[in-house]
C-alpha cells in the first residue's frame, strides 16, 4: 500500500484507470492485459483458492521498495535449465501475479467513493488557503500604512512620558540628598532631647537611604558621617545607660532600651548596665567617704583623692563617724533601689509581651526576643548577688576602717542599727544573709561590747556605792516601756522584730499595721523616701515622763493619773498586760475607780496619802536602762546575743549581790534565824561570788564561801561597799528600814521587769544556749524576793528588846498554888515593845512607802521572834505548878488577843510553837518520849526543862535520864 500512496504522488491526481495504465515500466509491474483481465474476473472465485496462492508468496517479496525480484527469480535458476520447470515455474507466477492484480483491483474499487470524497476536500482547502493568502496580504499592506500613520507619533508620547518620569525621580532623590545633608542638625537636635530611639531610628533610615543612593558620589561622604554620628549615639547611649545607676527614671530608661532594642545590643546594653552599677557604686561610696575626710581634715595636704578606698576609710573621725555611715548607706540605698526597679522594669516588659507571630520571619524575630529576654533575665538575678557583694564589701571595709571600741553607746546603737538596715535591705534585695557585713559588725561589737561591758560594771559599782538608796520618784503608772531605750518595744509587736524594720514614718502611719508588715522597704520608698534617715529623726521624738513632781503625788494627782492614762497611751497593749503592779498583781487600767485607789493603798503598810509608783532608786534606773540599751544592741546583733544576755544576767547579779552584802548580811542574827536563806539563794550568792566578785576585795571573814575564784580578774568587779551615808545603826529608823525597803524592793522591781523581758530575751537566744537563760530566772531572778527574808530579820531582830522580856519572865513566880486572873506584866511590856515598833513602822512609811509583803516578813520575823523568845523564858523555868502552867496559857492568850488588834496577820506566826509547848507540861513519861521524837523544832535545852520541870516530881532518875539520852540522840546530827 506504501508503494501504492507514493506512485500516485508521482502521478498527480488521476482516476484510477489512467493511475494504472501511467505505471511505469521500470517499476516492473506487468499491466494485465484486458482478455487477462476479463479472463480473471470471469474466473469463477474461490477466496480460499486465492488466499492460499496470496500465501504460497514468498515473504521475500514482501520485504520492501528496493527488492530486486528479477534478480532474486534468476540467482534462485539452477545450474541446468529445464524448460518445461520453467515454463511451469512461470505459470505458478503468473498466476501468483494475476491473484494479487485481481486482489490489489478489488481493493481499489472497493475504496473508489472514499477517495472521491477526499480528494474533493482537498480541493476546497486549495481553495481556503488561495482565499487566505490574498487576506494576509492585504492586512500586511493596511498595518504598513497605520503604521506610517500613528505609530511614530505615539511613541514618541511614551518616550517623552519616560523621560519625564525618570526626571521625577531624579527630582525626588535629589530632594532626599538634600534631607540626607541636613540630617546632622536633627539628630544633634534629638540627643539634646534624649530622644535617642528617634535618633537612632532617624540615623538608620538615613543609612538605608544613603546605601539605596550610594551610586551617587556625593552620598559616599555622607554615609561615612552617619556612621561615625551612629557612633557618636551608641556612646551617649552609653552615657545615659549610666545615669539610670543613681536615679531610676522609668519613661528616660524605656528610652534608652528602646534604642538598644533598635541597635539589636540588648545583651551588650545589659553587660554595660552592669560595668555601670558596680562603678557607681565605687564612685558613690569614695565620693562620700572622700568629702567627710577632706572636711575633717581641713587644710591638711594630704592627697586624699588619690587614696585607695579601703585607706581612706581610716581617715574618718569619731564625730564624723555615724553621719558618713548614714550618708553611705543613703548614697547605696539609691544605686540598689534602681536596680530593684530596673528589674521591676524588664519583669513589667515581659508581661506586656505580644504573642508570637506566625509568620517565617515572624517567628524567626519572636525566638530572637526570647533569647535575648532569657539573657536579661538571668543577667539581671545574677547581678543581684553581685551588686548585694560589692555593696558589702564597701560597707565592710568603711566598719572596719575605723576603732569603735570608744564609740558613745548611743552611736554605736546608731551604727548597729543602720547596718541592721542594711542586711535587711540586703535580705530583701537578693535573699542574703549578710555574711561579709554579720562578720564585721561582729568583730566590732565584740570588740566594742566588752569594754563597754567592762565600764559599764565600774559605773555600776561606782553608783552602787555612792547610793543612799533614797527613793526615786516615778509616776504611779511608771513602766519601762516608757523609758527611751525600751522606745524599741512599743514599736515593734514581736520581741523577735528587729528595731531596725520600724522605718516608717510619722505621716504613714494611716496605714494598717497589717500593710505595714506586708510592705517591703522597697515598695514603701520605691517613690521617695530613704528607709536610712528614720534614726536621725527619732533622736529628737525622743522624750520620756516617768518622773513624779515631787515625791509623793497627792490624791488628786493620782486620780489624775488614773484616770486620763495619757503617759502610756503611745504603749502597745501588749506590754500594758504584761507590766502587773509589784504589790497588788494588779493589771493597770486606763481608768480605776475610787474603790480600786483605796484597795490599792489599803494593801500597802501607809498610814500616809502615798502613791503606789513602784519602789526604786536612782541606780535601779541605770541598771534598768543598761539592760535596755543591751537588748537594744542583742535585738540589731543576733550573734552575739548569747554574750550580751551573759552581761544582763551579771547586771542583775551584781546588783543582788549588793543589795544582800549591804543589808542582809550579818553573821549574828544569820546564823539564828530558822531558814532565812534557803539552799537556791545560797547557791545563787556563792555562785555570783565566785565567778563575777573579786575575792581580793573582801574583807576577812566576809566571803559566803571559802576558797578563792578560778577565773581570770578581767571578767570580775570588786565587791561593793556600803555608802557612809547610810546609817543603818539607829533605832528611831528601826536600823535603817527605809533604805533596806527601798533596796530590797527595787531589787524586787528590778526582777519583775526581767520576768517582764524573759520571753523578749529567750526569743533572742540561741537554741543551744537556752538552757543558760532557763537557769538564770529559776536560780537568780526568782530569788530576788527571798532576800527580803534575811534583810528585815536583822531589823525585827534589833526593833524589840528579846533580852528584857526574858530578864521578866525569870523574875516570875511559876510554882504558884492557886489560879490567877490576871497576866504577867512582861506580856504588857512585850506588846508595849510592839506598839512602838508598830509606830516606828509608821513613821517610815511617811517617808517610803512599806508594801504589805514587807510589813508581813516584818511582822512575821517580829511575832515569831517574840514566841520563840516566849517558849525561851519558858523553858527556862526551873519549878512549875499545875496553876503555873495555867498562868503561861493565861499570858499568851493574852499577848495573841492585844497582838491581834495591832496586826492583820492570819494565822499568828509560831502560834501553835508556843502552845504545843505550854501543853507539852502535861504530857505523861511515855508520850513525852513521843513527843521528844516528832518535835526536833525545839532546842536541846528547851526539851531537857520539859523533862525536869514538867515529869521530875513524877518519874524516877532512871526514866529521867532515859529521856534525856533521847534528847541527846536527836541533838547529836546537828553536832
């Protein structure tokens, strides 16, 4: 069929008789003749005949155009010819040939119509393409003509349009060149302003301009001198990143990390921030210490400016001391209160953050920030540890710069309490403790505490000795709260409250004292204000009325006092309850009624319109005082606490043990009185002697134990010595009772303002050491009142004449026969004896209140003297009657019904001392054998004259002498 298509290319377009009959006879294609051709149609058809000729083809001569089917027949000849195979042979291809002609002529007649159609589309896209052909040539020859019409003219418009648009943007950068140029003026204009975000953002716009322009000669210059003013910029940045080290100011700070932000330096901003704090601090501190120096010294030559700090600071006076510590700490406070709000800035920025963007380029500037936010962070609470450290070590080297071991108590108070401050702000600032600055106050206090210790103990000595222990007169609602150095007391609730947390001033004290406590130092002066100036101003609020206007304060006075209660008003109502009245126990009341007053005097010994003011003297104030300046001191230096807790218990041991040395010890009437020194205040007294008194100062015999102290002489104080002026010998002052009441009460008065302090001082305490303080009350403190027992013994043993009354009851007649009505006459002198101690006893009270715990050991020693003084004469008897023994019970009720009348004593002393002996005459030998056994109270002899007087008419000389070998039994331990 190839074959086919492109012989009828070669030939044109011809039917297909004439397509057959132009075949060529090179193609060697034999045209059948027209008797072949009929012959083959006539030929009857058998298609499967046809198809098996078709077949037995060879397939060579399917292969393709250029098969030489002549040349292959004649090389397929065989070497000898015969004709008859030949013509054969021919035959077999002639009708080979004949069946395809028939086959191939079949087929064309078949597809004839098709190609007729065909051909005729053919001709008519001729036709189509002719008739296109003339249509492009005319349109070529219609745009040739527009062309030369319009064209030309239009672009030359947008020619001239594209100029005038390339000039207006010449135009529009040369205005910019021109802004470029002048930008210096503006950005000069904006750092005078501070406003460096503006000039930093300005600067760089000009830059990314100046880089758009750079083609621009003129522009080269220009971005060389942005960079330097960009320079320029980051240094007074710099500057202004300095400023904020003294004076937080938050809108210049939000300034200056904006234009850090605008750099992209935050992390160089905050190392810088940091170079910054630690040389203000340097800068502040010499600047301060530098000016107190050259002050002082003068028209001194000494180069102090090119001192180093630590040098400098030996070069402060005493007098200058406190103010350049005040001054320091002021000058840090600030450097520290702007880095407190420096990190209360970024802490509020991190708040205020937005959320992060989406975005790519979004979230590559979010992860950015979050790296440079956690670097700030971290920086910033490191820096706090850091700051809080060089701080210290200022401080530090300033403390010890300085010997204040001479320092005025109430300076050192000062400098104790402003360091206090310190580490209180320090504690607040980073959560520190303060060790550097614990350490040197420390060494200093130490230092300082033991020699004014030391003085302390020789002042009170010295007072001690020159007492005449006339009363002090206070007010009547007198407590020590109200004396200045307990001022720290009333201002702090909790003993456990440094005095140093009270900083708030006058004109806050609106606020709740629950806002008070949640306040921190920073909050409260956060704005204005220095946690450092409130000493200064107390100094001068300092006053205190305690004392009276004159001795005694009249009825109208006390009511007074009672009832408008102005003097305690400013005192807590904590310590209102703890202070409870030394006689009564009674709480004091803002308003007492008259009934109250007159229980209150009734239940002193006053035959005067005395007040109830607590009984002290002028020492007992000192001492009270000293205690508070201690506590004072304990309460701002924690860790000495123990040491000055071991002083304040020596203050009350020295002054018991003068109070006992003056007036309770006298070998006569010690040794007889029945138990007046018990087995703790004996103990307590060896004690106080051996380790605070110098036994080198006592007088022979006047020690309370023997055998010397082993302790070194530098933490002991001579024993004191009485006043001359003290006269305790005369009988119209019943042996100098006034004094020992005074004495012995203010010793009392001085125990209960320590019972007052105890839980203030075991708040103070170390755990460790607590036990020392638990001793210290149950063994000292609280023996205090048992000294009134030995004291007032040796007045009631002096005040009645014991002597006489025995002298009388010997000259009495005692084997009398018959009963009498009628008393003896030394039961008559006895109670004379008491009536006038009674009198005596008032006449004192004119001049010192006697509290009624004082008349009763008075009373009691006296009543009990004068029964043991009456079981004396009685067992001195030496014959005795049944009616003789009736006169004795006679006497004695006799004295018990008058004695009663002068005292309200109950139960009589010793009553049942006197009577179980009168009736012991009428004991039998058997039970008086018992009564030997459970009665030991009884002297020897006493015993031996109940058995001679009483049973020697009654039982023989044997039973006689066996009881008296069981008197001598009992009385032989005591030997």
């Amino acid at each position: 069929m190839q074959k086919i298509k492109s012989l009828m290319a070669r030939q044109g377009l011809k039917s297909p008789q004439e397509s057959i009959a132009d075949l060529s006879p090179v193609e060697d294609f034999r045209i059948p003749s027209k008797e072949e051709m009929r012959e083959m149609r006539e030929q009857p058809i058998d298609p499967q005949a046809e198809q098996e000729i078709i077949n037995s083809i060879q397939e060579v001569y399917y292969s393709n155009d250029s098969f030489d089917m002549v040349q292959h027949e004649l090389e397929k000849l065989p070497p000898e010819l015969n004709l008859q195979e030949l013509e054969e042979y021919r035959d077999q291809l002639k009708r080979q040939q004949a069946t395809v002609s028939k086959k191939v002529a079949d087929l064309i007649l078949e597809k004839q119509p098709s190609y007729v159609k065909e051909l005729e589309r053919v001709t008519s896209l001729q036709t189509n393409l002719q008739l296109a052909a003339v249509i492009c040539t005319n349109a070529r020859r219609q745009l040739s003509i527009s062309k030369e019409d319009f064209t030309e003219a239009s672009l030359g418009l947008l020619a001239n349009q594209r100029r005038r648009h390339l000039l207006t943007g010449l135009l529009k950068s040369l205005r910019t060149i021109k802004t470029l140029q002048r930008t210096d003026v503006r950005l000069s204009e904006m750092l005078e302003e501070e406003d460096y975000p503006g000039a930093i953002q300005l600067c760089l716009e000009c830059q990314k301009a100046a880089s758009t322009f750079k083609h621009y000669s003129c522009i080269s210059e220009l971005n060389s001198k942005l960079q330097d003013t960009l320079e320029q910029i980051e240094e007074q940045l710099d500057v202004a990143l300095s400023k904020t080290c003294k004076h937080f100011d938050v809108s210049h700070y939000t300034r200056v990390q904006l234009a850090y932000t605008l750099l992209e330096k935050t992390q160089t901003a905050m190392d810088q921030l940091h170079m910054h704090f630690t040389q203000a601090i340097h800068n502040t501190v010499f600047q301060v210490v530098l000016g107190y120096v050259e002050l002082c010294a003068g028209n001194a030559d000494t180069k102090f400016q090119k001192m180093q700090y630590k040098d400098l600071c030996t070069h402060i006076t005493q007098d200058s001391y406190v103010p350049c510590l005040s001054d320091l700490c002021k000058a840090l406070w600030e450097v520290m209160l702007s880095y407190h709000r420096t990190m209360q800035w970024h802490e509020e920025q991190d708040k205020e953050e937005p959320p992060p963007t989406t975005d790519e380029a979004g979230a590559a500037d979010t992860e950015e920030a979050v790296v440079d936010h956690s670097y700030v962070k971290k920086k910033l609470e490191h820096g706090l540890t850091r700051i809080w450290q060089e701080v210290q070590l200022k401080v530090k080297a300033y403390l010890l710069g300085t010997d204040m071991s001479n320092f005025k108590y109430d300076d050192f108070i000062v400098v104790l309490d402003v360091i206090s401050r310190l580490m209180q702000v320090g504690e607040e600032f980073c959560g520190s403790k303060s060790e550097l600055l614990q350490e040197s106050i420390k060494r200093q206090s130490v230092n300082y505490f033991k020699n004014y210790h030391r003085t302390r103990l020789e002042e009170l000595r010295m007072f001690l000795e020159n007492e005449t222990w006339e009363l002090c007169p206070v007010k009547s609602n007198f407590n020590i709260a109200q004396l200045h150095e307990f001022k720290f007391m009333g201002q702090s609730r909790s003993p456990s409250v440094s005095p140093s947390r009270q900083v708030l001033s006058s004109q806050d004290q609106v606020l709740s004292s629950k806002d008070q406590e949640v306040l921190s130092l920073f909050q409260h002066f956060s704005q204005e204000g220095n946690p450092f100036e409130r000493h200064i101003d107390n100094k001068d609020e300092e006053t205190e009325d305690v004392l009276a206007s004159n001795g005694y304060e009249s009825d109208e006075l006390e009511k007074c006092v009672y009832q408008d209660y102005d003097s305690d008003s400013d005192v807590p109502d904590e310590l209102k309850q703890d202070y409870v009245d030394e006689q009564t126990g009674d709480v004091p009341l803002k308003s007492a009624s008259r009934e109250t007053l007159r229980s209150r005097k009734k239940s002193d010994y006053s035959l005067n319109k005395g007040s109830n003011a607590p009984i002290l003297t002028n020492t007992t104030l000192n001492v009270i005082r000293l205690v508070g300046k201690y506590i004072q001191m304990m309460n701002i230096l924690k860790p000495i606490a123990f040491d000055v807790i071991h002083c304040v218990s020596q203050l009350f041991d020295y002054y018991l043990y003068a109070v006992y040395t003056f007036f309770g010890r006298n070998d006569m009437y010690e040794s007889s009185g029945p138990g007046l020194i018990s087995s703790r205040l004996r103990t307590t007294l060896n004690r106080i002697q051996e380790s605070l008194i110098q036994m080198d100062s006592l007088g022979e015999g006047s020690s309370i134990v023997h055998g010397g102290p082993g302790e070194d002489r530098k933490e002991k104080v001579p024993s004191p010595h009485l006043s001359q002026l003290v006269v305790l010998t005369a009988s119209e002052t019943l042996y100098g009772l006034a004094q020992r009441v005074v004495a012995t009460e203010s010793l009392v008065f001085l125990a209960e303002q320590f019972e007052f302090l105890q839980s203030h001082l075991d708040t103070m305490m170390p755990a460790a050491k607590k036990p020392f303080l638990q001793q210290f009350y149950s063994q000292t403190v609280s023996t205090a009142s048992e000294l009134r027992k030995p004291i007032y013994w040796v007045v009631a043993a002096k005040a009645l004449d014991y002597e006489q009354m025995l002298l009388l009851m010997a000259g009495v007649k005692w084997d009398i026969r018959e009963i009498m009505s009628q008393h003896n006459v030394y039961v008559d002198v006895l109670l004379k004896e008491f009536e006038e101690f009674n009198k005596r006893l008032g006449d004192v009270s004119r001049h010192v209140r006697v509290p009624l715990p004082v008349s009763n050991v008075l009373w009691e020693h006296c009543i009990r003297l004068a029964n043991r003084t009456l079981v004396e004469g009685y067992g001195n008897v030496k014959k005795c009657s049944n009616e003789g023994r009736a006169l004795m019970q006679l006497d004695f009720q006799q004295f018990l019904m008058k004695l009663e009348k002068l005292t309200d004593m109950r139960p009589i002393p010793d009553k049942d001392f006197v009577e179980t002996y009168i009736k012991a005459y009428y004991l039998t030998e058997n039970d008086m054998e018992q009564f030997i056994k459970n009665h030991r109270e009884y002297s020897m002899k006493q015993l031996a004259n109940l058995v001679n007087v009483c049973l020697g008419s009654h039982i023989n000389k044997k039973a006689r002498q066996k009881l008296l070998a069981a008197i001598d039994d009992i009385d032989r331990p005591k030997r």
